[in-house]
C-alpha cells in the first residue's frame, strides 16, 4: 500500500474550517469553495489522476469525503460520461450518508463554535451546488477531460484512466 498525500490547499480552506473562523459571516454555499478547489487544487487533482491512471486500486478521500472527494468524483464520473442528473444525484446521497456521522460531529462542532445552524448547512449537499459546480467546469474547461488536460495530465494518462472507468464498469 503506498498512501499519497496531496492537499487540495495548503492551509484548511474547507467550507468547516471557514466557518469555524468566522460565524458572523454568511456561508456563501458549496459551489463558491468547489470552484476554489477547481482553481487552486489542481496539483491534488493531477497526482490523483496520474495515480488513478498508474493502474491498481485506489482509495481517495478527505475529512467528510464530500467536499474536496465530491469535486474529485464529479471529475471522475464526467469523465466516465455520466450524465450530469447522476452525477448530482451521487452528490446529494452523501448528505443523507452523512445523517448518521451527524450524532458524533456535531458535538466537537459545537465545541468549535459552530452553531447547529452552521453545522446543519455545513453536512448539507444541495444539488444546486453540485449544478454551479458543473456549470463552472463546463464554463471554464468545457469538461473534466479539459479541466485535466489544462493542469498538465497527459493525454495518455486521461486515456488510461477513462480506460479503468470504463473497464471498471463492465465488471
């Protein structure tokens, strides 16, 4: 097992840890933080997929596994050619699996200042964050394919990884 640490940012710039630091100010939802990860995440995103494309299995994830892994899929499922409704739909299910971590985390949220209020917005995952999120990546890249190509993967390392998709798929 090799582990590989690639950080979307190099200081926590979660929506959690955003929150934390400032309660007074208004949570500006989801897909302002996953455009941010889009943009200033791209060295994590490529080591991802340069390792998903080396072949073997593998195991991505972050603190609640929604937010910066949410953005991760979104690349990963888009470039698999899933339509975007399911894409989203994925998205939205990790809110209700999130629902049982709610008992355990929200306590040491509290502890951190944060209100249930803040807490309650914080697990969330509206589908209209996700669809910002796509309608940024289509805007700007086109696709999880340009989105790729632009932070420097190679067209044979994106070949490779839509071949595992694909392979992974018919199995």
């Amino acid at each position: 097992i090799t582990t590989v640490h690639a950080p979307v940012f190099e200081r926590d710039a979660s929506p959690g840890a955003i929150a934390e630091q400032d309660q007074k100010q208004e949570f500006p939802g989801y897909a302002v933080y996953y455009r941010r990860f889009l943009d200033t995440g791209r060295n994590a995103y490529k080591t991802l997929f340069e390792v998903i494309a080396g072949g073997g299995g593998v195991l991505y994830h972050c603190m609640a596994g929604k937010d910066r892994t949410g953005v991760a899929t979104l690349l990963l499922l888009d470039l698999a050619g899933v339509p975007e409704q399911h894409i989203v739909a994925d998205y939205h299910l990790t809110e209700e699996e999130l629902r049982p971590l709610r008992a355990e985390w929200e306590p040491r949220m509290a502890e951190r200042g944060i209100t249930p209020e803040r807490a309650e917005q914080l697990l969330g995952a509206p589908e209209t964050e996700m669809w910002a999120t796509i309608d940024y990546l289509r805007g700007r890249w086109g696709s999880a394919a340009g989105y790729l190509a632009d932070i420097g993967l190679s067209p044979a390392d994106i070949a490779a990884v839509r071949a595992r998709l694909h392979s992974s798929a018919l199995e």
